[in-house]
C-alpha cells in the first residue's frame, strides 16, 4: 500500500491480535506477547473494484481463503510501536 496516501481503515474492518515475537528477546523472552498481527478484512475497506482487484494480486500470499489480510510487525520490543507499523504498512 502506498504510505503518502491519506488511506483510512474503518475500525470494523480490522482486529489486532499481540503474539509472542520470535528471535532473541533478552530475559522477557516468550513471556510478553509484542509481536502484532493485524487483521485486515478486505471486502470491508470500501475499495473500487479496481483498487480491490490489485489488493488482492499485489497480496495474494498475505490473504486467506476467507478475505482476511494478514500483516505481521515483529520488529520492536513495544506492543504500540509494532501495532503502528502493522498499520502504515
């Protein structure tokens, strides 16, 4: 998706889910769940079709049988950083 847009993402047709981040994590390892997927329910975004239709070539992989796209930030050590990645991404 092109971040200089002015993209809204209505709030029913998303859901954060906080996992726990793989890789080293020092001494709260596998005890905070930081990692965030943020789950994106494409048919309810208000796309034109043909916005819609390149989502879903361009994202194919990241989209599952049900419409749901899936966007995974790990990159941080806070929840709220990693949710606003997943979101500008």
């Amino acid at each position: 998706m092109n971040t200089s847009s002015t993209s809204h993402i209505p709030s029913g047709a998303c859901e954060f889910q906080f996992i726990h981040s793989s890789g080293p994590g020092g001494q709260h390892v596998n005890k905070t769940s930081t990692a965030v997927e943020l789950l994106v329910t494409i048919e309810r975004l208000e796309l034109d079709a043909y916005t819609l239709r390149r989502l879903k070539q361009l994202q194919a992989n990241r989209i599952s049988k049900l419409g749901i796209l899936v966007v995974q930030a790990s990159n941080h050590r806070s929840q709220l950083k990693n949710r606003q990645q997943a979101l500008n991404r």
